[in-house]
C-alpha cells in the first residue's frame, strides 16, 4: 500500500501533484479535512473503495464505493476521522483497477 502525500491548498493555489494509484491500494493521513482526488484516464470505469474502520453495535459499517466513469474525474471527501481512521491515523484506499489511474490527497484548512 503506498501512502499519498497530502497537499494543502493555500490561497496562492495549489496545481496538485498526481501518482499513480498503487495496484494493492493508497492511504494518506487523514485529518478530517482531506479529500482524495482520482483521474480516470481508462477507457472503462473504476470503482473506488473507501475502507471504513468503524463498527456500530457490533457491526462493521458499510466501505464507501464511488464510481468514476472513463476520462473523468472524482474529487471524493472530506472522511471523519472516527469512521475511516485507522490506529495510525491513516485512511485507506482500494481500487478495481489501476490502469491510467492518478491521484491525489488534497487538504482545505479552514479559515481562522
């Protein structure tokens, strides 16, 4: 699993670096207000799995698939810390494929 290095956004801009998507799975530190950017530059669709680590009474809440259709673009997030953090603090990404798939882990610090 490779771990994406998170970009923040600034009000200079931000033009994000993109890698490409790990064939056993990306994960990036994740402090709530994180978003996981994927290019889809395949000639079909990929389903994008976002593990959750949360359980509520006893059961294992359901991971987040989005679909990202070929030559588009999904920008998916922010994540609560409590429902995909693992113990380390990382939150962790699967892909269907990875065939011409770029991405990018992207932070928005609020304004105080």
């Amino acid at each position: 699993m490779a771990t994406l290095t998170v970009q923040a956004i600034s009000r200079s801009g931000l033009n994000p670096s993109f890698q490409a998507a790990a064939g056993g799975g990306d994960q990036f530190a994740n402090a709530g207000n994180v978003f996981h950017v994927v290019k889809n530059g395949d000639a079909g669709p990929h389903v994008v799995t976002y593990v959750t680590q949360k359980t509520e009474d006893g059961l294992a809440v359901t991971d987040r698939t989005v679909t990202v259709p070929a030559g588009e673009e999904r920008w998916t997030g922010p994540f609560p810390k409590e429902t995909y953090n693992d113990a380390t603090g990382n939150s962790q990404v699967t892909y269907d494929g990875v065939t011409s798939v770029t991405v990018a882990a992207v932070s928005l610090t609020p304004v105080s």
